[in-house]
C-alpha cells in the first residue's frame, strides 16, 4: 500500500477540496494583482491626458497673442510674386554675399524643393562644406539672424576642425522664408 491510501476518504477529499481552494485563491488573487495594475496604467494615462489638456488649454486661451506675434513676423517676411521662378537663385546669393561680408567660404551648396505651409514658404539650402574661423562663423550666423528683408533659419549645422590651422569647416541646412502675393512697389 502507498502512504497516500493511508488517508480515509474523506481526510483526501477534504485534501482536495483544500486544494481547489487554494488554486482558486490563487487565481483570484492574481486577477486582482492585474486588476490593479490596470488602475495604475489607466490612472497614469488619464493624468497625462489631463496634463495635456490643460496645456492645449493653456495654449488656445493665449491664441491672440499668438496671431499677434504670427502678424508681427509676417509683417517682416519678404513677398514674391506669384510667378516669380527664381527664387532659389535669390536666397541663394542672398546668403553668398552674407558668407562672403563675414569672410566665411561655401564651397558646396544647393537649393532645395520649396516647401508650403499654409501662407509661408520656405527655400531650403543645403550647404554641404564651408569654412571659417569661429569669428567669421559667429559673424555670419548674426548676420543672418540680424538680416532685415529675409527670414532665415538654420536649422542644422556641423561644425569640426578643419584642415587649415585656426579655420574650422562643416556643412548646415538653411531655411528662407518667404510669403508669395503681391509685391508692394
């Protein structure tokens, strides 16, 4: 006889009635434990969706002064006509005479495809190698920020060593904004 026929029939079914139990006890206690984790994900949720309304909130309640700092730089954004074609080749030497007023070499450079977004354009440059000294790169970057009757932007830009002693070298992404309608005489 094996140890376990020693038990009486009711000491193995109260046994495995135990055992029933305790696999059900189990079991629920490990659908609560994910129930709860469930709580903490979706309570952390809505608290960052909370945090992102208020901030959409926040941001469409200061809409008018947003228009008003958007009609401030339009005022500043420089117009080509409708059927102006060249205005890569305007950016374009625009930003060569800068370079060349500040003592900084473009050795390579391209426009891009104009891009549109709603009223404003820009033309991309990508300027793959220039070179400077970190005066002369300073003075650039200024200038172009300073420029009166253009928007630039640069967007990316590399700067390391170059190969002359003092200079460094790099390339940089160049945005230029613009508007098109009719151009004021």
């Amino acid at each position: 006889m094996s140890a376990g026929s020693n038990l009486s029939r009711r000491d193995r079914m109260i046994a495995a009635i135990g055992g029933v139990v305790v696999m059900y006890a189990l079991a629920v206690g490990m659908w609560f434990m994910s129930q709860e984790q469930a709580w903490r994900v979706a309570s952390k949720k809505y608290a960052s969706a909370v945090k992102k309304t208020n901030s959409e909130k926040k941001l469409i309640a200061q809409r008018s002064k947003w228009n008003d700092d958007y009609e401030a730089e339009r005022e500043k954004m420089p117009v080509f006509s409708e059927d102006a074609k060249d205005v890569d080749t305007h950016w374009l030497s625009r930003m060569d005479s800068i370079a060349q007023n500040c003592n900084v070499g473009i050795s390579q450079r391209q426009a891009g495809q104009q891009v549109v977004a709603g009223d404003v354009y820009e033309q991309p440059i990508d300027v793959k190698r220039w070179e400077a000294t970190i005066t002369s790169l300073v003075k650039f970057m200024h200038a172009l920020e300073a420029e009166k009757e253009a928007m630039f932007d640069i967007r990316e830009i590399s700067i390391k060593p170059s190969s002359h002693k003092g200079f460094l070298s790099g390339n940089f992404k160049l945005a230029c904004a613009y508007m098109r309608g009719e151009v004021e005489e």
